[in-house]
C-alpha cells in the first residue's frame, strides 16, 4: 500500500513518474489477467463478437426532471430523448454527495466519498487510487481513453495518462484559436468532432464528456451565460414555480440554517429572488441544457457517419441536482430531491431486447458508473468499488438495492450545514451533523418534501428503524 504521507511530500515531477510506474505494474497484471480472462471465456460477448465504443456524458447540476423524457414538457432536449427512450432510463438515480468534485470522484473510482477521500475542490486523487478508476482500467484493456471537458477533481488533473485530453476552461466564453470568442458548450462540441475524426476504427474507444452546461458562472450574484443562438426558446413559455416556493418552506427550517450566510440563500437572492428573474433565469438554465443536446444530435450524426454507431454506447448522467427555488434556495449540496435526484439513461443499440425501452424503478447511484462501464467493456469490477453493474440491477441478476448512505461535509455551518442521512424509495432520514438536526419524509407521499416528520410520534418507529439503518450504512461505506 503506498504510504499517504511520503506521497504528499513528493514533488509533482515525482508523483507523476510514480504515477506512470503504478501504470506500468498495473498493464503487466491487467494485461496478464485479461488474456486468462478472454480465453476462459470471461468477456461478455455481443451480437458483433466487438468490444463497444462507451461515451459517457456529465452534465453539471442537471437535476432529474431537466430532461424530456422525464416527464418536462417544456424543456426542448429531442436528441436526449431518443437516446433515453430507446435506452434504458433510470427514474431513480441519484448521487451520494451532490457537489461537482466530490461526485465526479466517486463516478470515476465507483466508491463514496468516505472511500476516495475527495472532500474538497483542491484534492487530487493520488496516483494509486486513479490506477484503478474506469479510464485507466479500460486504457489498459486496450481502450483508447479519451476526455474533454471539465475534469473538476483537483488542480492537477491527470491529463498525461490520456490518448485524448481537452481539459477546458472553467470560464463559459474563452477566446478560440482564431481569437475570437467561443461558448463553452460549443468548444467541447469542436473536441467531441475532433476525437471522432482521429479515432482508429478498428479499436474500441472510450470517451468521456463534461460539460460545464447547465451550471452557472460564479460570481455575486452568478448568472447563467448561453449561446446566443438560444435567447428566444422559453421566450412565450411561464415556467411554474415549484410547490415549495412559498416564503413558508424557507421559514420553516432551523435557525442555524436560515441566514443570509447560507450559500443556497444567498445565490436564491441573485437568481430566483423576483418572480421576473425566477422566469429569466430558469429559461437560461433549460436553454444551456438545449445547447448539450444540440451537441449530442451532431455527435450522432458523426457516428453515423463514421459507421460505429451500432457498436457505440452513450450514458449520460448529471454530477448532481440543482435547487431552482424550491425550499427558497438556488444550488445544491442538501439531501432533498432536487438536489441529489438525477437523469442516468444507458443507450446500448445491441442490448438484448427485453431491457431496451425500459424504465427501472430501482435506486442506482453515481457510485454505479464506473463498475457498469468496465462491465459493459468485459472487464471485472475491482473489489474496492462499491458500486454496482446496474445492466445485472435491471436483469435482476443481483439484489435490489434498498437504499443508500448520503454524505456532504464540505465548507459546514453556516455557509453549507454538514449532512448525512439514508434515503430509501419511500422515506427519507436526514441529519445536520453539527447540530443533530434531524428530518424524516415520506418521499412516496409527500415528493416535494413539505412536511418533516421527525417529531411526529406517529413516525416514531419508523425513524428508529432508519437511524439503526444510517448508523449501519455509515460503517458498511468506511
């Protein structure tokens, strides 16, 4: 096991050459491993007797009913929905921790953040623990790995142990190389086009895309930036404010959660704070989320093009949910729905027909990318993810999952109360760390979280019998 504080003290140069070193290792045995594991007949086979082309889509803060094909009848995403439709579309994926570098961490390394470590911005996974996320394994298989967008896990992203690599600007207008100004949705479509028309036909390839879309630009207050070419869509459309709108909801929370410090209050201000800049601002948001489809419809085009679509998976997911003034908040980071909820579809044109067009109700989760691409690859899922292949999950090959740990502890009181709680399909159990704050819904009935039921005595077993369960879960993730 490498020694974590020796690593730390390491130089950059030196933590690279240790990282290319642990690759090296890491080939010999894989390579030794997957020829034992071909011709003892462990890779899945398909219709075409190839391995698939895996493109994976991140969206940053789509939250699960952003999409057509989730029920929106308003926002316009038709490419997505094709996908979704003739896919198979999760309606109950969510995150374990919704913020962008703690997610994006456990979707590579299949593991909760109690695992990885990643609890902040500024963390990088260390050269051991990214040797076995799904880039690196499926690099090693044989793949050609590519990434673009925003990588999001620490400073020093890992752009050398890449084929491809367009690691972009976090800013959403930067200058192109012609200098002239360029959307950050429209730069990653260029790179997507890019990978496409360099690709060697003859071997598999796996692809994954981040795109900035639909999250906002920083700033006080953060604004929503998009292509001009999307001003006028949602212009004749009101978009309904959501039920927990009302002033009541945001009074009813705890003191040390109701200030003007907490971030999600503080961005509602700037955001959602009028009905005139609740309409602008989600109008935005739903156009930025047209812009990703537009560039998935010519990324389409282009495997059709090229001929590989038949051969080529597509899942997209979002990295977490987005507050869109529910509960008087604008961001994420808090265990309701909105927050933690998001869209997951896996679009296979050779899956077998009897999982194709379905739509599972079972929970899957981002810790469930990782082991479900290396399956969908042939190759086994490592003993330290903890996630799972959701393609057995929907053949019922394994057990349904019940529920799932949920933790977030990055920044804390007041800015982002620390939270921990266990989410089934039917309730809820929720609590502020720092200050033993507890909250319990009844998300079958209630879906909009309205009225927390800890100190209900009719709930009163039911919340035992979830914080036996929470204080189970918190082990078992460790």
């Amino acid at each position: 096991m490498l020694d974590i504080l020796k690593y730390k003290r390491m130089s950059r140069q030196n933590k690279i050459q240790l990282c290319v070193f642990l690759l090296c290792v890491l080939t010999i045995s894989l390579n030794l491993f997957g020829q034992k594991n071909i011709e003892s007949g462990g890779i899945t086979p398909r219709k075409n007797n190839r391995r698939p082309n895996i493109i994976f889509i991140l969206t940053d803060d789509q939250r699960w009913d952003a999409l057509g094909a989730m029920g929106n009848p308003i926002i316009r995403t038709p490419n997505l929905d094709k996908l979704a439709t003739a896919g198979i579309l999760f309606q109950n994926a969510y995150v374990t921790t919704s913020i962008c570098a703690v997610s994006r961490a456990s979707i590579l390394t299949g593991q909760y953040q109690s695992r990885h470590k990643i609890s902040d911005f500024k963390t990088d996974l260390n050269a051991e623990a990214f040797s076995t996320t799904y880039p690196i394994l499926l690099k090693e298989s044989g793949y050609k790995i590519g990434f673009i967008g925003k990588f999001g896990v620490g400073h020093h992203p890992p752009g050398q142990l890449f084929d491809f690599w367009r690691n972009i600007a976090p800013a959403y207008v930067i200058k192109g190389k012609n200098g002239r100004k360029i959307h950050n949705t429209d730069t990653v479509s260029n790179a997507i086009q890019e990978f496409l028309d360099h690709s060697d036909l003859d071997k598999p390839f796996c692809l994954s895309i981040s795109f900035k879309a639909p999250h906002e630009e920083d700033g006080d207050p953060p604004i929503y930036i998009i292509q001009p070419k999307y001003k006028d869509y949602y212009k004749n459309v009101t978009i309904p404010e959501p039920v927990t709108a009302k002033p009541e909801y945001w009074n009813h929370f705890p003191d040390f959660f109701r200030t003007d410090s907490n971030f999600a209050r503080a961005r509602w201000k700037g955001l959602f704070g009028t009905p005139e800049l609740y309409q602008k601002n989600v109008k935005n948001y739903y156009r930025l989320i047209t812009g990703v489809d537009d560039v998935v419809g010519d990324m389409i085009k282009k495997l059709d093009q090229l001929g590989i679509a038949e051969n080529t998976i597509i899942i997209l997911m979002g990295d977490n949910g987005m507050f869109l003034g529910e509960h008087g908040m604008e961001g994420k980071w808090y265990g309701y729905e909105e927050s933690i909820r998001v869209p997951l579809f896996i679009y296979d044109p050779l899956l077998p027909d009897k999982i194709k067009q379905i739509k599972p109700q079972q929970i899957a989760l981002n810790i469930d990318i990782a082991p479900t691409i290396l399956s969908l690859a042939g190759l086994p899922i490592p003993k330290n993810m903890q996630g799972v292949n959701l393609i057995d999950v929907v053949e019922n090959k394994i057990p349904e999952r019940k529920d799932f740990f949920y933790q977030h502890y990055f920044v804390g009181s007041p800015g982002i109360p620390k939270e921990e709680g266990v989410v089934t399909k039917n309730f809820k159990y929720m609590k502020y760390i720092e200050h033993n704050y507890e909250e319990l819904f009844d998300i079958k009935h209630d879906p909009h979280e309205t009225t927390n039921l800890a100190n209900d005595t009719r709930y009163k077993k039911k919340l035992i019998r979830l914080k036996e369960r929470y204080n189970e879960l918190k082990k078992a993730i460790e």
